[in-house]
C-alpha cells in the first residue's frame, strides 16, 4: 500500500518521513538539472536533509541498459538502505529498475531475455515528481530501452512506498516541458479510459484526469498560476493510477520507435496520434473488437470522454486535441518532427510495441494504421 502526500511545500516533509523509517543512508536518484532547477535540493536541505546519501544522476531520458547496469553497481558499492527519486518519469522508472533488478540478483540482459522472476522486493522507494506528466510516481512498471527496444518490467514491488507530489516543484518547467509532460498525462488518461482492462475505479481516476488537462494544461503553458499547475500535478498523479490499473494503449505502442530512433519526446510521440485513435477507435465494430464487453460498450467509454472533455462527438474530440496541441505549442504532424522519409515511416508502422497494443479495444489492422500514418505525416 502506498502512501501519499500532495500538496504545495510538502517536500520539505521528505527528511522527517525518512527519519520515521530510520534510514541511514540514501540513493538518490534525480535528474542532471532538474534536482537544482526544480529548487527540490534548496527545499529539502533547508528542510534539515541532513542524512549521508549517495547521488545517481549519470544517465540520459529513458532509461537504457548501460545506465540502469551503472545505477546496480552503484547501489550495490553504496551500502545505501533507501532510494529516494527526484526528478520527472524517467528518473523515477530509472529508481525503480535500479531498485528492483538489484533486490532480484538480476541483470538487464536476463531481464530482457525473460528468465527472471521478481521474487524479492527492493529497499523502500520515495519518489517525488518535478514534472506534471508521466505520473510514474503511482505505477507498478518502467519503462527501459535496450538497443532501441522498448522493454516493460511490471510487478506490485515496484510501485513507490512512499510518494510526495509538491506542485511548487513543477513551478519552473519551460513551457516546452509542461506542454510535453501534460499531453502525456492526457493521453494516458485517454488510452486508459478506452483500455479493455478499464474498471469503474479507472475511469473514476481517469475522468478526473482528463477534466483536469483540458482545463488546465493550456493556463500552465501559456500563464502559469499555482492553480493550474496544482491542477497539472494532480492530473499526472490521477492519470497515473489510471495506468497502473489499466496499461496503456495504441497512442503509447506506436511512440516507442519515435522516441527510440527519432529522439521525439515521450509526450510529443503518444499524442500525435491520440486524435486519430480516437476516431479509430470509435468506428470499432463487433468483428473487430477487443474488449470482451463489445464495441457498443467501446464507443460509450470514447463518448464519455468526449463529453468530459466538453465535445458532442469523438471527432470533435480529435479536433480538440490537435488545437490544444498547438496551442500548447506542440507538433501536430511527423513532417513538423523532422520524420517525413518513406523508410522511417515504415520503421514507425512496423515496430508497433505489441504488448500495449493488446491493449487498445479496436484490433488494428495493417491498412487501419496505414490511415492513421497517413493522417498524421
Ligand atoms: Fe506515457
């Protein structure tokens, strides 16, 4: 069970939490900038941070093998009894594979060749977001790249023990960085809603969620207040425990290659087809249906997100996403990415993550991506 604490300020809780579960000696994982930038180092010192640590911060977004295999060895040399993460989605999945690949004895090649069995869990793991987006804070995954291929490790132990969502840490994100971190938020709110492992309690989480960045994200981009970046922090948050019930969807299995081969940001490469799934979606049809509670029911769940987002159709929906996209100063089109070569769209339409794509409750045909490919180039 995990524990949360949400609310401005409430980072500077962080030293007394740690002293309540008499840790000595902490990993710390944060990002290059973002500890400094985010004013997450100022706060938690001038808080009475005063225990010895150990920092990781040495590797790149996404995290890759030869990163996670240096954060082990790290760990392991450091004599550390607890993880704390600072930092946005992929400092947090970087704590969590470090910390449970550790516990298991494993190394990422095992991992990926599927012999492992996570049986043990890691030491206690805090994680606090400075982003409003990826809501990683409150998923049992994380996400690794190896070789350009996109690897999920997935288990009740790698959900975060203790979790503090301080929206004042997101008060210094650019403009570029909410907008790409609060699209991610929204399409995995979305994906979940439509996923065919949704339950009333993840639509419960991912309406709020959607409601949320419609009506905030924009604000955060263009004139943040504490309001709208409370609202982002607590829709990535929301989002987040949508996905970790229901995984995401086709908008997340078509990114990965973008992101792997083209270096298009994680938020970037899941919405520029969010819209068009959307409307994929909505033509499902009893033949070609996943979810085993029919395509009557598929359509119900992509018109109730409609209406949240305050639209009479899916396909006002779709509108809809593309004008906050470029509104928020986001691509709405692959060319505007820089990816326009018949080669790479084909990498793109052949590297689909399978995994997430079961996903997704309309089986997707090879000419139904090619439209969707073509509408998006
Ligand atoms: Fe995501």
């Amino acid at each position: 069970m995990q524990e949360e604490y949400f609310g401005e300020g409430m980072i500077n809780r962080l030293p007394a939490f740690l002293k309540r579960i008499g840790c000595k000696k902490i990993f710390l994982v944060t990002g290059k900038k973002s500890f400094e930038k985010s004013g997450a180092r100022d706060k938690i010192f001038n808080a009475g941070f005063d225990f010895e640590y150990v920092r990781f911060s040495d590797f790149t977004e996404n995290p890759k093998t030869e990163d996670v295999e240096k954060g082990i060895k790290q760990l392991k040399n450091s004599q550390c009894d607890t993880i704390v993460a600072i930092g946005g989605g992929s400092v947090i999945d970087m704590a969590k594979l470090i910390n449970i690949f550790s516990a298991n004895s494993m190394d990422v090649n095992s991992f990926i060749s599927n012999s492992i069995r996570i049986e043990r869990k890691g030491k206690p793991l805090t994680a606090i977001p400075t982003t409003s987006g990826a809501g990683s804070e409150a998923t049992h995954f994380a996400v690794l790249y190896n070789d350009k291929e996109k690897y999920s490790a997935a288990h009740e132990f790698i959900l975060p023990d203790l979790v503090i969502i301080d929206p004042e840490l997101t008060y210094d994100l650019t403009p570029q960085q909410t907008a790409v971190s609060g699209i991610d938020a929204l399409a995995q709110a979305i994906e979940s809603h439509w996923s065919v492992n949704s339950t009333d309690e993840s639509k419960k989480y991912s309406s709020s969620a959607i409601k949320l960045v419609i009506d905030n994200l924009a604000d955060a981009v263009k004139n943040p207040k504490p309001e709208s970046r409370r609202e982002m922090s607590r829709a990535a948050n929301l989002a987040g425990k949508a996905i970790n019930i229901t995984k995401t969807t086709a908008p997340h299995a078509l990114s990965y290659t973008m992101t792997s081969y083209f270096g298009v940001t994680h938020g970037q490469a899941v919405s520029i087809t969010l819209g068009e799934f959307m409307k994929y979606n909505f033509e499902v049809s009893e033949t070609d249906v996943t979810d085993k509670r029919g395509a009557e029911y598929v359509k119900r769940s992509i018109l109730e997100i409609a209406e949240i987002m305050g639209c009479s159709s899916a396909y006002d929906a779709a509108d809809k996403i593309k004008i906050l996209m470029k509104d928020t100063g986001l691509k709405t089109s692959l060319k505007g990415l820089g990816i326009s070569s018949s080669e790479s769209l084909k990498l793109i339409a052949e590297n689909v993550n399978t995994e997430r794509l079961q996903n997704n409750p309309r089986k997707l045909t090879k000419s139904g991506l090619e439209v969707i490919i073509r509408n998006i180039i």
